[in-house]
C-alpha cells in the first residue's frame, strides 16, 4: 500500500525517503524523536490550557449571569 501510496503522491513519497534515511541513522532517529516528543507535548500543553481558558471563562460567564439576575 505505501509503494501504491508513494508513487501517486510525491509528498509521501519524500517523506517515506526521510524516514528510510532516519530510521538508518541513529542520531537523526534520536533527533526525530527528541523532536517529536516536544511537539507532542507542546500540542498536550496547549490543548491544556485553552480547556483550562474555557473553564474559567464559562465559570465567570455563570457568575455573571447571576449578579444581574441578583440585580432584578
């Protein structure tokens, strides 16, 4: 199937070179994943905190809502 893949796309099919020619390479191997775990947890990080964002904002939304129902 990524032979298939490969020769229909040229994206994948340099990106299936890349990993051929990492994946030979001990150092660029532990480079990618150096890499790639830093992206990963960067990504987790800021899904993190746009939630936590959310959370508060609605919380404070509520608050709102109550004072000026207080209010009438």
């Amino acid at each position: 199937m990524i032979e298939k893949c490969k020769n229909e796309n040229e994206e994948i099919k340099e990106a299936v070179e890349q990993l051929t020619q990492m994946s030979a390479d001990e150092y660029e191997r532990e480079l990618y994943e150096i890499r790639e775990r830093s992206r990963l947890t960067y990504n987790t990080e800021m899904n993190e905190a746009r939630r936590k964002g959310l959370e508060e904002g609605e919380k404070r939304g509520e608050k709102r809502e109550k004072k000026k129902l207080l209010k009438k």
